[in-house]
C-alpha cells in the first residue's frame, strides 16, 4: 500500500504540487485514514517521494559512470541518465522537505558532485579558480532547470543533457 500510495503522489503532486493529501489517498485507492498511517503529515509523504527520487537518481548515476572514460564523460553520462526522471519528478522543484534524512543525502550528492569537479579540474575541463561546491551547485542546478523547461514544453528531452553540458562548460556563449 505504501508503494502505491507513493506513486498515487508522484502522479498528483506532478500535475499539482500543491494537491491536498485527499487527492493523493483518492488517487491511491485508499482512505485518508490508511495514508496518514503510513505517512503522519504532508512533509512525511514528500520526503519519502524525495527519498525515492533520489534512490532512482542514484541508481541511474551509479549506472551511467560505470567504465567512463573521463570526468567530462561521467558528467554528460550523469546528466543524460538523471535528466530523464525529471518526467516523474520535475515539481519537486517545487516542494521541500525539512527531513534531515534527505538532507543529508542531499548534501552527499552535492559532494559526490564536488569530487566530479575536482576530476573535471584536473583534466583541465572547468577553470582551476571555480570554487568547488558553486560548481557543484550549478551541475544540480542545470539538471533541475533541464528537468523544469522539458516538463512545461520549452525543451525537447532529447537536446537538455547536450544543453546543460554545454552551459556548463561553456556558458551562454555562442557554439
């Protein structure tokens, strides 16, 4: 039940994230009552669903660096494996959660992302002088716009992990 309570969320909070639980128990075929009993209040509810796209997102970048080349290459490999699941969970932009559980998993993603910046520093990819966590930050924050523009329609998914690369290692400037 609470699988499906999940999935009944992420289906609702993508078209509204600011549905009510109701919506969410309807949606999930379950009465208020059972949702509450596996998930007490809202913040319970989105941080399992935060929780949740972060085991698909790492599952994803786990899969997608396996034998990469070059730092370059894990980095165009991670954006094209995580951009996808921005389907499932681009409202998430949206939302927050004050869980510490998924804050600190977050924060371990910022820094698995910072240790990407040093290899991508040492092969001469970024600028040396870019502090580390702004770059990691501008990585995490190219997937989340890649994930927002492909989901109201002004980016194709097929051109957003090529886009988000490209202004990451380029800026705005011209091709």
């Amino acid at each position: 039940m609470r699988e499906a309570i999940l999935d009944a969320a992420i289906d609702v909070l993508g078209r509204n994230p600011g549905a009510s639980l109701a919506e969410v128990a309807a949606r999930a075929g379950v009465g208020r009552a059972s949702l509450h009993r596996h998930f007490p209040a809202r913040d319970d509810l989105v941080a399992a669903v935060i929780r949740r796209c972060m085991d698909e997102t790492d599952a994803a970048t786990a899969a997608a660096v396996q034998d990469a080349g070059s730092a370059r290459e894990t980095l165009l490999r991670v954006l094209k494996a995580v951009i996808p699941l921005g389907d499932r969970y681009h409202f998430l932009a949206s939302l927050s959660s004050t869980d510490a559980e998924v804050r600190a998993r977050y924060e371990a993603d910022l820094e698995w992302l910072a240790g990407l910046v040093d290899s991508l520093k040492k092969e001469s990819v970024i600028a040396p002088e870019a502090p580390r966590f702004w770059a990691a930050a501008n990585i995490d924050a190219q997937i989340w716009i890649a994930w927002t523009e492909v989901a109201a329609g002004r980016l194709a998914a097929a051109d957003a992990a090529d886009l988000a690369l490209h202004t990451l290692l380029e800026g705005l400037g011209k091709r």
